[in-house]
C-alpha cells in the first residue's frame, strides 16, 4: 500500500477545506491517499484521506518541503563537515546559555568528540575554537585538561605543551664554582624581580593632584571668598610643587636642551659664563634629578591617566601562549596568584569536584614538583617579561603575583601540617 511521507518536527502544517467528492486515487487496500509535493500553501505536499476522519470531511494537511531540503544539503555533506556543523551548534548552544549549565552541556560536545577520534575524524578549527570556549564556562581545570587531551588524539592541535621539554630544573648538585654553587650561580645571572609599589604611587599622585587642585581653586576663588592674602603662599606652593616635579624627572633633558642652546648663542655669552658647567646628577641636593624625589608621582600619574588596550593584549596574549605551549589547562587571560595555586591544588587532586555526575573531568598531571611549580611561574612571570621587553614602567602585568603564589602555597602546607 502507498504510504504518504510523514511531516517531521520542523515541517509546517496546515488545513485548507476541499469540497465534498474531490477525486482521490485509490490504493490497493482500498483506502485514499494522494502525495503531491509543494513549496507553497497553493500546493500540496501530502494528503491522506480515510473514512470516517477529518480527511474525509474534505480537509488537506499542507506540510512544508524547508524539511527535506535540509535533509538533503546536510545528507550531501561530506562526513567530516558534518561533525563540524554539529560541534559549532552544541558548542554555540553552550555559550549562550551561560556558565550555569555549561558543565551539564559538555556532556555531547564531549561524546561527539570521542566518535570522532574512533572514526578518524579530524575536528575543524571553527570546532575546536567552539569546543575550547565552550569549555572555558565551566571553569574547571580537570574538564579541560579532558577536552584537551580529546583534541590532541584527534589531532586539531599539535603545539600544546610543546615547550615543556625546555624548561630548565634547578640543579640539584651542590658542588661548588668559584664560591658559589650551581644554585646561586643561576640565580645571580638572571634579571631580578622589578620592584612595584603601585599602591604608594598611585597614593602620592593623588596626593599631588589635591594640594595643586586645591591651590589653583584657592588663586582662583580667593576674591569670593576674601582669601586674598593666601594667595602668595599658595603661588609659592605651586611654584616649588611643579618645580620640583619636572626638574626631578627630567633633569637629563633640561641639561642637555641647556648645553645646546649655550652651545648655538657661544659667541653671545659673557666669558664668565661660558666657563660655567651644568651641575651634575650626583651633585644635586636631596638627589634631585634622578628621580627618586617625586618619581612615584609621575608612575602613579601614569597609572591613573593611561590606559593602553594594545598593550593590556600583548600581556594576555604572553600569557596565553606561555600555558599554551607549557601545557597548563588554564583559561585566564590575566594570570593570578590564586588561579595558580588553585590550578596546583586541582592537579593533586585536592579541589576536584567529588559530584562529577557526567564523569567530565580527566587526572591532570601533578603541579607539585619543581617542573609543575616552574610551569606556573613562567605562566605568571610571562605578562611582565613581555612588557618589560617593550616598556620601562609595568603597568598591565603584575609582577607580585609569583611571590603571592609561592605564599598561598606555602600557608596551605602550613595549614595542612597543623591539621595532622
């Protein structure tokens, strides 16, 4: 018997009322049935009419045919594009949901993955962008150590950890060299750890800003206010503020646009006057001059005026490469003292999630070793090596976080010795 084809789920349905006696043909059993294929309400895609139900009263269902051309465009896909098309969409689907249920959500991601890795099917790069993203809403370690290590066995990734095997141990001989042992020999041919105190810079420029915005309101108000004879003072206050200020930070250019103009106007200047010499840094009183009078102002001016978003990327984008290629299942742009100590404390298995219902999350390799802690140290140290690299003052990196690391461990093994 003829079967009419079955409207799907995305098929379109309507009814349109047909006179009473409209030919139908007849199939074998007796029963009348039509299949007629349309694309528009005028056509008819099916009709089914049989005895005593609404198709006999005279009542056609109109489906619509978008149904059959996706089937067959997805169908004329090769299998690769296939997988592709829906990781992007569970991927899509996941990220604009949000972070509450993105861990209940990898769940397919995840499965389509592995039947992917057991046909030998390579994953597309808008697939695993879309996989990785998906993945960075949890915010669990272990889950994406898990969906990275998926990735590489199907191998859309090939540099992930590939740094690793250039990472320097400390060493452990003790023998000794010219006084020192290796140890210390290391240590003193690095760069040290640049100083930051952005708290008591950005303190003191504020400082600053009040006492001249506060004496420019008093030259400014004085006569409303009958504070005229504050005005000198106040002038006077000004005067050696800003002084102070320029001549401090830019005494080298001071000197030296000094010395040019004396040496253009030579033939000018008295004798008495070109015997004279531009007093030295060294030389000057309190050390102004070199910048550590009023060199905390002008950083924290820095701080609070600046803001420099191609610089904020370049530091992301070396920390990014420096987990990337160390092989730390790590997720945060700007790296912290807690989201690494956080990371090492998962990898011993001591944050992990016990109701891990979807069994999402895969055993990390240990942090807690020398290699583990240097991992995350190079992790943490990349942002202010990169600007270093490219500017005299720190300002998007922070390079305190390696200590604050090294601190938050050491107070949880303190802690966890007490406990025992």
């Amino acid at each position: 018997a003829f079967v009419p084809p079955l409207p799907t789920a995305t098929s379109s349905v309507s009814t349109v009322n047909l006179p009473r006696g409209t030919p139908c043909p007849t199939s074998t059993d007796g029963q009348r049935k039509v299949s007629i294929h349309t694309s528009s309400p005028r056509q008819y895609s099916s009709l089914c009419q049989t005895p005593n139900s609404a198709m006999e009263r005279g009542e056609m269902i109109l489906a619509s045919e978008s149904d059959r051309l996706l089937n067959v465009a997805f169908s004329s896909l090769n299998p690769r594009d296939k997988y592709e098309t829906v990781l992007t969409g569970l991927c899509a689907k996941i990220i604009d949901g949000g972070a509450a249920n993105a861990k209940e959500g990898m769940v397919d991601p995840m499965r389509l993955m592995e039947e992917m890795n057991s046909g030998r099917i390579a994953a597309g790069p808008r697939g695993v962008i879309g996989l990785i993203d998906a993945t960075a809403l949890t915010s669990d370690a272990g889950i994406m150590s898990n969906v990275l290590s998926l990735v590489i066995k199907n191998g859309a990734i090939l540099r992930y950890g590939s740094l690793q095997r250039n990472i320097n141990q400390f060493p452990r001989s003790t023998s000794f060299a010219f006084g020192m042992n290796n140890q210390e020999q290391r240590l003193e041919s690095l760069p040290p750890v640049p100083d930051d105190d952005r708290a008591t810079e950005v303190s003191q420029a504020v400082i600053f800003s009040a006492v001249v915005a506060s004496s420019i309101g008093v030259n400014v108000f004085s006569g409303l206010f009958g504070l005229e004879d504050l005005t000198f003072w106040t002038n006077l206050l000004l005067g050696v503020a800003i002084t102070t200020v320029v001549v401090d930070n830019f005494f080298d250019a001071i000197v030296m646009g000094g010395s040019a103009v004396a040496k253009m106007n030579e033939d000018k200047l008295p004798d008495s006057a070109k015997k004279l010499n531009a007093p030295k840094k060294e030389e000057m009183p309190l050390g102004i001059g070199t910048g550590s009078v009023t060199g905390t102002v002008v950083r924290g001016m820095n701080r609070l005026l600046s803001d420099n978003t191609e610089r904020d990327c370049q530091c992301e984008a070396a920390a990014v490469f420096a987990a990337y290629s160390l092989g730390l299942p790590c997720f945060a742009f700007q790296p912290n003292a807690l989201e690494g100590a956080a990371l090492v404390l998962e990898s011993m298995g001591e944050n992990s999630n016990d109701n891990d219902e979807f069994n999402l999350q895969s055993t990390m390799d240990s942090l807690a070793s020398d290699a583990g802690l240097l991992k995350v140290l190079i992790w943490l140290m990349a942002p202010v090596a990169m600007e270093l690299s490219k500017y005299p003052q720190l300002m998007s990196s922070e390079p305190r976080e390696a200590r604050g690391f090294l601190q938050r461990l050491a107070d949880k093994s303190k802690n966890a010795q007490l406990a025992q």
